[in-house]
C-alpha cells in the first residue's frame, strides 16, 4: 500500500506529544460525567494547544511505562453520536490498551487498536 511510511507517522506523533503539555482531566477511577457507570481505566486527557475533529484537543490514554512514548493509536466511531475519533496512547502496556478497548467497546462505540510494535514500543 502506498503512503506515508509507518516509521514517520509514529515520528510525527512523537514529535506532536514532545511538544504538548498532556493534560490529564479525567484520572484513573473517575467516572464519566455523562454515564457514571462508565469507570475510566487509566489517565485520560488531550493534549493541550492541539485540534481534534471534535474541535477539542486530541485525547490521551496515558499509561505505565516511563518514560512515555506513543505506543498506539485507537481509532473510534460511536454510532449513536454519528462521529469518528482518535486517541493516543502514550506508555500503555498491551494489558492497559485491552483495558482501554474493554472501557471503549461499549454501547454505541466501536474501537480498534493500531499497536506500535516493535518500532519503539514496549509492553
């Protein structure tokens, strides 16, 4: 397939996350403010001075290994909301992205995982 090289996108996100504070407004263990059933697994935020296509900043899972690199990218649609995102996730472990899929395959939402592998990610 043609486009741009793996090694790249993951380059430009790196460079994207260097470069934004992350900001961290729903910590492990909140509930969500719309469906408190919905328990959130780990840190979950954006990051600061970026743009998402919900004109929010683009989210963040932030994970356990340290330092943090992006490890993944978890595409979304929700059909109920009729929209699609991305969010990252910065020092996940395979175990803490299942968990972040679990919290994210409910209800109206679908998510799938893009892992990093072995360019740079560990877990």
């Amino acid at each position: 397939m043609n486009g741009i090289p793996p090694d790249r996108f993951w380059a430009a996100l790196d460079a994207l996350v260097s470069t934004s504070a992350v900001v961290i407004d729903r910590p492990r263990g909140s509930r969500h403010p719309r469906v408190p059933v919905a328990v959130y697994p780990l840190d979950y935020g954006y990051l600061e001075g970026t743009l998402a296509g919900d004109g929010d900043g683009i989210d963040v899972w932030v994970g356990s290994i340290r330092p943090a690199a992006v490890t993944g990218v978890v595409c979304t649609v929700d059909s109920g909301k009729r929209d699609a995102e991305i969010k990252l996730l910065i020092g996940c472990t395979r175990e803490e992205a299942a968990e972040i899929l679990a919290f994210l395959n409910k209800g109206t939402m679908s998510a799938v995982l893009v892992w990093r592998g072995d360019s740079g990610a560990r877990g």
